[in-house]
C-alpha cells in the first residue's frame, strides 16, 4: 500500500499528533522521501539494533516484513512505536478499513 505524496506529511502529522508526538519538519522530510521509495507490504513494525558503536544505546528502525531497510530511526522505543502505529492507521485509513473510526473520515 503506498499513500500519495501529496497529502503524506500532513496526514502522517496528524496520526503521529494524536498519539502525543510531534515531528519535526527534518523528520516528516526523511520519512516521507524513505517511505515513498519502500514499496511493499505488510504491517510496519518496530526492530531494535545495537547502536553502531557496539556498546552504545540501543537504536529503533521501523521496516516492514523482512525488510533490514528502514523508514524511520530513533533513540527511543517508544517514538519509533507511534510512527510504525501512525504509519499501519494511515495505511489502513487510505485503504478504506477504518470506515467505522469517526476520525478516518476527518481525515481523508
């Protein structure tokens, strides 16, 4: 499933916005070029990674299937989990399977 370029930021803006994070623009940017060029399908997920340095604090990618590429990274789990939600609501919005959410239609 892929959601047109058009209006991506600003509904993936909005789904993230409602879960209690804000983005900022940098990274709407990077996630919106990332997840336009994934293709695919399945449900976005979040994986944990040793940091590059090896011993270093734990890194959060969100990739989807069997993917090691990923559209969003982070320090910390639990942003990395409200953008893999946002992304799977947005998809699920776009497709039409939300149809009994009252905010799907705000936001179609």
């Amino acid at each position: 499933m892929s959601i047109g370029s058009i209006d991506f930021p600003t509904r993936l803006r909005a789904h993230v916005y409602v879960q209690g994070l804000i983005l900022t623009e940098d990274d709407l940017s990077k996630l919106g070029s990332c997840y336009l060029g994934y293709g695919g399908a399945g449900r976005w997920e979040v994986r944990e990674y040793v940091g590059v340095t090896g011993g270093g604090p734990r890194e959060y990618r969100v990739v989807r299937g069997d993917s090691i590429r990923d559209v969003y990274r982070c320090a910390e789990r639990g942003r990395a989990n409200i953008v893999a939600t946002a992304l799977n609501e947005l998809e699920a919005v776009c497709s039409g399977r939300l149809t009994d959410d009252p905010q799907s239609s705000e936001l179609r």
